[in-house]
C-alpha cells in the first residue's frame, strides 16, 4: 500500500535540524580521538616504564594527534551554523516541503524549496535508524541523509500504521525518543 505525506517545515525549523544534524556526525568524531587517547597512555607509561624514551615519544604522539585532532572538531562544531546557511541557503530562507510516497520497500521523496524541485528514491534496505517523537519520525539513511515526517500529516491512523509497515520491513525497529 502507498502512504502519502506532506512534511512542510520552516527555515527557521530547516536551519535548527540542519544544525542539530550535523553537530551529531561531529559529535561522533570525537570517538577518534578517545581512541588515540586510550592508545597512547599505556604505550607512554610502558615506555616510562621500561625507560625506553622510543614508546614515550610515540604514546607522546598519539596523546598530542588526539589533541589536535579535538581541537580541529571543536573548531568545526562552532562553525556549523554558518556553514549550514551559506551551503543550504534556499532551504534555510524559504524552507522547505516534502511531498512522500512511501511505497512497500521505498520511499519516493519530492522535495520543493523557493519553487524548485527535487525528486529523490531510496530503498528501505538502507536506512540505519528510525526515531520516533511525539510529532515527527526521524528516519536516518546511509551517507548523512536525515528525513523527518511530520505525524499530523498522516490522512488517518491507518496510513501512519501502513507507514510504520513499510519502512519496518527492512528489519529496522523505531526507537521511541522524547
């Protein structure tokens, strides 16, 4: 059965979910970093250790690239905001609309902002997580690609339980979010 769903959303709102959408992919960055961290202590207290300045000078490194490297991120996290507007600068000003077709193993995605539009598809085979909120579902797929439909827009119930369905199909489980 195809479920059809109208997602009108703001600049305002495009912006702030834009923002929120990117800081989480550099948030996951970080994760680097706390790797380098826990490498390069036991390397460093082996070689202060053993007094071998070779381990002390690489655990040394690895501590030092960690550093750099969550410096870099955090610099990156307070530019998003601007980066956002300026490479989403129709979207962020005029907002955007989002016409869905979701059919049993896709969803067809026509997308309008300032009067231009944009069709997209993607298979259900490739989303990562699905969230649910009390007025949206948040569907994440493959390479940084975040949906968000809007609840209310559902024509009945029985669609939004035909849309919950279809995209649980791929063996994915909606995780329920406050």
């Amino acid at each position: 059965m195809i479920v059809n769903n109208r997602t009108v959303i703001t600049g305002e709102e495009a912006t702030k979910l834009l923002v929120t959408s990117s800081k989480k992919d550099y948030i996951k960055k970080f994760y680097f970093a706390i790797f380098l961290v826990v490498a390069g202590v036991p390397i460093m207290t082996y070689g202060l250790i053993n007094k071998d300045y070779l381990y002390v000078t690489f655990g040394a490194v690895f501590i030092a690239m960690a550093l750099v490297f969550t410096l870099f991120n955090v610099i990156s996290l307070k530019k998003i905001p601007k980066m956002v507007k300026e490479k989403n600068t129709n979207v962020c000003e005029y907002g955007v609309t989002y016409d869905y077709k979701f059919k049993e193993h896709s969803v067809m995605i026509t997308a309008t902002s300032n009067n231009k539009s944009t069709k997209y598809e993607y298979g259900y085979d490739s989303l990562k997580k699905i969230y649910e909120y009390s007025d949206k579902y948040e569907l994440r797929f493959q390479g940084n690609l975040t949906l968000y439909v809007d609840k209310s827009n559902f024509s009945e119930k029985k669609m939004e339980e035909f849309f919950r369905h279809n995209i649980c199909t791929s063996k994915k489980k909606i995780v329920l979010k406050k």
